[in-house]
C-alpha cells in the first residue's frame, strides 16, 4: 500500500462523485431539495458546534437550528440529519476515533484518511471531528507527531477533494498533558479548522482535598484558555465547549459549609477524581432538582450552581451549567474573540415531554449561545 493506493481510491471517487452526470448526483441526494446535498461553504463563519447522540428525528426536530453552525453525528450516520443540518445551513460531520497504533503507522494513517474521506463524500457530509482522548505521555514524542501527521493528512487531503470541508480536533481544557494527553496542540491548530476545547471534566484529576467541585468552573476554564493562547494558538482557532451534563457525587460526609467528601478514584496518575459521580444530563437533574436538600446554590468562586440530593439515606451533590453560569464562559468567548462556542451534547435536555416548564427550560439553554449569524439559511424544515 502506499501513494498508488491512494490515487486509485481518489480516482474512483472522483469518477464516482464528479464524473457522473450532474443527475445521477442529484437522484443519488437523499433529501427532497437536492441543493441539500451540498456541503456548506462559507469557512470563516463563527460557530455553535453541537454533538447529536440521538438518533431520533424528532429530538432533532427540537434543537434551535437558528443557532446551529455545525453538528457532529457521534456514534450514528443519518441522511435525515444530513438533510435536516443543510436545509437550517448547518454543518454536518462525523466523528473520528483513532485506535492507537495507527497514530505510529503510516500506511495504517494513509488508508485511514481515504477510508473516511470515501465516508464523507459519500454520505454527502462537510467534514470530520477528531476524538482521541488516551494518553499521549510527554515522553512519546513518536505519538503525539504520528497523531499529528494524521490530522495534517486528513486535513490536506480533505481541503484538496473541497476546500469547504471542515477539520476538527477535540481536545482537554488546558494543553498542560491533562489526563496526560501531551499533544502537539499548536501545530495541531495549523492543521485544522480549529480546536474544539472541552472546557468540562475539569476535576478528572484532583490534586487537592478530595471534594466534590464545578465540572466547568469559569477561572479553570479561563486559566486553560490562556494557557492555549500562550503556546501562540490564535483566538479564532479555538472554539469554547461547554457541559450540557453535569456530575451526580454520591457524598461521603457533607461539611456544614456544604462540602462534599467524595470517595478516591484515581484517573491516570492521580487517586482522587470525577469518576467518583456520575455524568447526568441537564434534562435529568432538573427534575431531580425539585427534590432538593438545598435549592439551587451558586458558588462564586466558580460562577457554577449546585445542590444537595437525598435518596435512599445518601446525600449527593449535583455540580452542573445552567444557562446562567453558561452565559458567563459565553461571554467570555466572545470578549476574547474565539471561533465560538459548543456543547457536549444537544441532547442532553428533556426534549421526551412537551410541557410549558420542559419547553421553556429547553429554549432558554439554546438561547444562551451567542446569536452569530449564518450567511446560508436557506429553507426551515423543508428537507
Ligand atoms: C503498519 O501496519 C501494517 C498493516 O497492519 C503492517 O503490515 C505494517 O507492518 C505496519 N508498519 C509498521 C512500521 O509497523
Ligand atoms: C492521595 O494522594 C495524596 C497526595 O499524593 C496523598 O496524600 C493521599 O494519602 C492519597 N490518598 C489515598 C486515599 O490514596
Ligand atoms: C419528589 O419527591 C416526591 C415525594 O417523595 C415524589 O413523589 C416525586 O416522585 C419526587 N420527584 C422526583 C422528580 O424525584
Ligand atoms: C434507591 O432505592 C431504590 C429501591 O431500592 C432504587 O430503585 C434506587 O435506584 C435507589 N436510588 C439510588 C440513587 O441508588
Ligand atoms: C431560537 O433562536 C433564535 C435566535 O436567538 C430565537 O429568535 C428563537 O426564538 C429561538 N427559538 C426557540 C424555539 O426558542
């Protein structure tokens, strides 16, 4: 395998997707308007970049597809969501996982790009995300340039088959090797779009006491933000991702100051961390919030609300976003002139019931995202 394999795979895809007849293109378009089947152009937008987990037309239905820019299929493919994404002039991608020897093996990373090129034009989509989250440790230095060899591929092949496709890569709140992921992020931000920053799972590695603390507190947010900008990665490279989800900690003791002692769970290297709750979606804790010890709390050192919840003689602590504390890192992209903005993940808001409270709850969490504007609308719904 190597170059020849390459440009047989581009040839025939090119035969496939150019060479045919414009109406064969426009019968092999799932959607009702076959304009629907074009990936979006403009590249220099600002972005809403949301991750779609359900594979539900109707959730989908339900998002706020004004505010949309870019929605990432994770874990499904759907030409309903292709056409639904396009008719709103909205982005939509697929999701890469990388296994790990394939971050050191260029003939693995060669037939990997053409395999998912292959996927995206197929599929009529605008691009990829990449999601590797193991560890790279500092030491690995063949691993952290394989992983970034990969996405320059990816990145130069994609652009050569169409400039407006788009190239992404998530990564963790800070470039400090969090979670030990010691990649190469600022040449990563020369060979992509930008760089979605996971600005949640922030207590993944507790180094103090062990205590139940913000998933996405606003001056850790901050500090990891900073921390990009000071290995030179410009603002417009750098898209804010933000928890629709929050952590549900079962407390071991709870201080009269509300302090939640947490059990040691150690995540790579360091023996007190989040995996001691569990991830809850926003829908979920808003019921549950009902029933609370406490009532909504808000901790100022985070900019984060919070409460207590007893069920069966434990007490839990509840650390989430609201669209509150949301707003406050919102603002603070648009102040520092980021991308955008983003959210793991859409779907993580009550969209089963149709209430007055449940539907309000829901349009004022895609309400907090910033209004940027879109130059392709095109049609609402008719896809
Ligand atoms: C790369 O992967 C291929 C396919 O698994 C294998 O044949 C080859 O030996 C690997 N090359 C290296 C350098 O590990
Ligand atoms: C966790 O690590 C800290 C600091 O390294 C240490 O003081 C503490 O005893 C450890 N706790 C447990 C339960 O291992
Ligand atoms: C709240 O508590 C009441 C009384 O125990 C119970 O009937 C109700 O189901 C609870 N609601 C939720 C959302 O847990
Ligand atoms: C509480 O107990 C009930 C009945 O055993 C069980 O169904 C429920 O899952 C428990 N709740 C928690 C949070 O463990
Ligand atoms: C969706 O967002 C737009 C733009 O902010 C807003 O005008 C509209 O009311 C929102 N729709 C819903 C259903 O909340």
């Amino acid at each position: 395998m190597g170059r020849w394999f390459i440009l047989v795979v581009l040839f025939v895809l090119f035969i496939v997707t150019w060479g045919a007849p414009q109406t064969s293109q426009e019968a092999d378009c799932p959607c009702s308007n076959p304009e629907f089947c074009k990936p979006i152009k403009d590249t220099k937008r600002k972005e809403v970049f949301v991750f779609s987990l359900s594979k539900d037309i109707d959730t989908w239905q339900k998002y706020n597809w004004t505010k949309i820019s870019t929605v990432v299929m994770v874990g499904y493919y759907s030409d309903d969501m292709m056409c639904l994404a396009h008719s709103n002039g909205a982005r939509v991608v697929t999701i890469a996982g990388v296994p790990t020897d394939y971050l050191t093996n260029a003939t693995l990373q060669e037939e990997w790009v053409v395999k998912n090129l292959a996927v995206v034009t197929q599929k009529h989509l605008d691009g990829i995300n990449f999601d590797y989250e193991s560890p790279i440790p500092a030491d690995r230095t063949d691993m952290r340039d394989g992983y970034t060899a990969l996405v320059r591929l990816t990145y130069k092949m994609f652009k050569e088959y169409n400039p407006s496709f788009q190239i992404t890569v998530d990564v963790a709140w800070s470039p400090a090797c969090i979670d030990q992921r010691c990649y190469d992020y600022k040449t990563l931000a020369t060979v992509t779009d930008f760089l979605f920053v996971m600005s949640y799972d922030e207590q993944s590695q507790i180094r103090g006491p062990c205590v139940a603390l913000a998933n996405s507190g606003f001056y850790k947010t901050q500090s990891g933000l900073q921390k990009y900008f000071a290995t030179g990665i410009p603002s417009e490279k750098l898209v804010l991702g933000v928890p629709w989800y929050g952590y549900y900690y079962p407390c071991v003791a709870v201080s009269q100051d509300n302090t939640c002692s947490i059990k040691h769970v150690p995540f790579r290297g360091v023996n007190c961390s989040d995996a001691a709750g569990r991830e809850m979606n926003y829908g979920f804790l808003m019921r549950i919030i009902q029933n609370s010890t406490t009532g909504r709390l808000w901790e100022t050192s985070t900019l984060t609300p919070y409460f207590n919840y007893k069920e069966n003689g434990t007490t839990y602590q509840i650390r989430y976003d609201d669209p509150v504390s949301l707003k406050f890192k919102f603002d603070m992209a648009l102040k520092y002139g980021l991308r955008g903005v983003g959210i793991w993940n859409a779907d993580a808001l009550d969209y089963s019931q149709d209430t007055p409270e449940v539907i309000r709850q829901r349009a004022q969490m895609w309400q907090a995202f910033p209004d940027y504007k879109k130059s392709e609308i095109t049609i609402r719904n008719d896809f």
